[in-house]
C-alpha cells in the first residue's frame, strides 16, 4: 500500500474545488477535498509545496499516523488552510482503505446506524410569497426539513436568498462567491442592519407556520451577525414557531457568547461551520452550549478529525448537524454521508444539489430519496474524477461578499 504519486486538482466547474488525488502502487485511487471557499490556492500550495512530499513511499494504511504526522508534525496546528490539505490526505486514505476492503466507507466506520440521513434544504425568498413558493417546490423535491432564509425590507440583498441582486447571474444561495474576470477581482460589498432583521423575522416564521402547520422541521441561519443579547432576544422570539435550530448566531469563535443566548431560549442552537479542530468546541460541547455541531469534514482534519469531533459530542449528547453546501465538493459530501449513516448521534445534513458541470467533472453514487441522502455501497467514497472534464473548468478567481452597516463599519458577512 505505498503511495506511488499524488497530484492536486484546481477545478472550476461553476465554482472553484481543491481535490488530492493520491494513487498507490497497485493502482488503488483515493479522493480528498481541500476546498476553502475564496481562498483555494492557499490550501492547494499547502499541499502541493508542502504535504505532497511527505506523502510518497509512505503507507497509504496508516491513517491515525499520517493524520498525526501531518497535525503535530507540522510543528504549526490548526487553522483552516492546515486543517483543510490534513483533511484531503486523510479522507483520499479512507477512500483508499475501503477500495482495498471492496467495503463503502460506512461499513469501515462501524457500519449503518440508520437506513439513511435526514437532509435539509435551503428555501428562501425575497420576500414572504417567493419564500412560501420556494417551500412548496422544496418539499415537492422531496425534502423533510427546511432552511428558510428570508429578503429584508429596505436591504438589497440578503445572505442565503436565492434570487437576492448580489449574485451576478448565479443562483445566490449556490454561489455567494461572485467570479470574476481581468487582472483583479474584488469581493462584492453588501448592506446590513440587524435591527431590521430582527424586527421582520418572527413575522416570517409565523406565516411560514400558518402555511405548513406544525410539524415541518425548520432551520435558519444567523450568519454569524448577532451580538449575544440580539441573538437571545431572537432566539426568544422564535420559541413559538419551534425552529428544529438557530444557527450561527454569533461570531463562533467567541464561545462564551453561547452562554447569554443559552441562559434566555430554548430554541435549539447550532454552531461551528467555520471551525476547524475539536477543541474549538470545548466550551461548547462540555457546557452543552449548543445542540448541533456544524463541522464539514473538509475543513476538520477529514474523517479521522470529524469522528474525534462527533465522538467528543455524542459524551454530551449533542448530534451532528455536517456544514454541507455547494462549496463541498462531492467528495467532501460523500465522506460526509459515510459519518451519518455511521455515527450514533446523528442529527440532520444539510445538502444542496451540485450543479450538472460539477457532477461531469465528480462522478458520484450517493442518493437522495424522500427527503434521505445515502452514499451508497460502491467501495470507497463512492466518487470518482474525470481529470479530462476537470482540465476543462480553470480556476477563476472568486471571494465571498463584505458586508457594512449603513454607516460604512464593515461588519459579519
Ligand atoms: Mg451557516
């Protein structure tokens, strides 16, 4: 099982995706993903400059090793771009390991705790009919649980609305990184006021529930723009509608802010999507701050970093809630569906289908059948890439929005 070569593949189809490709010497192939929304090369020098190799002649079956080699040896831990090159060489020796095995993933992991994940989808709407329209087709897809993302009166445009004006003739849910041409590419700048956002939301979620009565398990997402006391105070407002969580409330990285929220609501509050170790959680998860970790495993250490994560977690009995938009690759999401369907505290998925170039260029087998995703049982991750199809979507420049109060403070995007 000695690693023979492994190569790191820029692709762009629609949007910018950072894979490791590492082959062994009896031709076994395995997939990692590496993409850092707006900041792909970064990761893609880590790795090509400084983890490639270290990779060759090593054993491709030492997975606990390699992931420690990489982490402590680094001398450098943590940190998005490192955790990011850690996770596509520990997630293409899983697909490695389980393509020797003739096993899907899950099977390595302990094997299927459920017939498949619960997935929810991002619904949104400029305003309340848009959103109550975007609901109904979401549900007619299939989809048991709802993200309701939602316009704002007097703001032109608003993270997570798919038909919002910033996103440069992409679907702006899908795609909030705007792409550009020429020599420099700037973010886009974007409004905010979180006093509008908290007087119009309950409004929202009140005619969402009126609409689709009860039980319909809804999500939504902060981003990241609340102070602690705003967040309480919405947190509160919300309790009537029974959101399945809040996200992202505050900044995460202030962990101590969870427990002013957690000290005024019971609405069920998930954190994390821009973390990147376990102990960026510890607060959190031995405070029982919060409910859902919100991990990818592209940005965590891989396979062997989400499960150290969920493990920790599931002591506290807080469940998995993976970061799953479109800016995973299929790789990245494949290696996702294996957790869920492995671990036993499981919570919920986010997913949103890859776009049709995407799907040409990452071959995949997962399935999403009434309203559950399963990465089915082809051996390994269940992804392949065609490097030909990948050769035919360079890599274009592309950042994330800024965001800025009225008076020009830039603020959480
Ligand atoms: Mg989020």
């Amino acid at each position: 099982m000695r690693i023979e070569s492994a190569e790191v593949v820029v692709t762009s189809p629609g949007r910018n995706f950072t894979t490791l490709r590492i082959v062994t010497e009896d031709g076994v192939t395995g997939l990692g993903d590496a993409t850092l929304n707006g900041r792909e090369l970064a990761v893609a020098s880590y790795l090509r400059d400084h983890v490639v190799p270290l990779l060759l002649d090593r054993d491709a079956s030492r997975i606990e090793d390699t992931w420690q080699y990489l982490y402590r040896g680094a001398y450098w831990r943590r940190g998005p771009v490192t955790m990011a090159a850690v996770a596509a060489v520990d997630t293409a020796l899983w697909d490695i390991k389980a393509k020797a095995a003739g096993m899907p993933l899950y099977q390595l992991l302990g094997g299927a705790s459920r017939s498949g994940a619960l997935a929810y989808g991002h619904a949104s709407g400029r305003d309340v009919p848009e959103l109550l329209d975007s609901i109904r087709a979401h549900l007619a897809q299939g989809y048991r649980a709802i993200r309701v993302q939602t316009g704002i009166p007097g703001l032109a445009s608003v993270y997570g609305v798919a038909s919002s004006t910033a996103g440069g003739g992409e679907r702006y849910d899908y795609e909030p990184a705007r792409r550009g041409s020429g020599p420099r590419v700037l973010p886009a700048e974007e409004s905010w006021d979180t006093r509008a956002y908290l007087r119009h939301l309950p409004t929202v979620f009140e005619a969402v529930r009126a609409e689709f009565g009860p039980e319909l398990p809804l999500l939504h997402d902060g981003h990241h723009r609340m102070t602690p006391i705003q967040a309480a105070r919405l947190g509160k407002a919300l309790e009537p509608y029974d959101l399945f969580w809040l996200e992202d409330a505050t900044p995460g990285e202030d962990q101590a802010a969870l427990r002013l929220i957690r000290q005024h609501t019971t609405t069920p509050l998930a954190i994390g999507e821009v973390f990147n170790h376990v102990h960026d959680y510890t607060t959190l998860l031995s405070e029982r701050l919060i409910d859902y970790v919100r991990s990818a495993v592209t940005h965590t250490g891989g396979v062997t970093g989400m499960r150290k994560l969920l493990d920790l977690a599931a002591v506290y009995g807080i469940k998995s809630g993976m970061h799953g938009p479109t800016d995973i690759s299929p790789v990245g999401m494949a290696a996702a569906l294996h957790l869920d369907l492995a671990v036993h505290n499981f919570g919920i998925q986010e997913y949103m289908p890859h776009t049709a170039d995407t799907l040409e260029v990452f071959r995949t087998s997962f399935r999403f059948e009434d309203g559950l995703l399963h990465p089915s049982d082809t051996p390994g991750l269940g992804v392949e890439l065609d490097a030909e199809a990948a050769g035919r979507f360079p890599y274009q420049p592309a950042y994330l929005p800024v965001n800025r109060l009225a008076d020009g403070t830039v603020h959480d995007w």
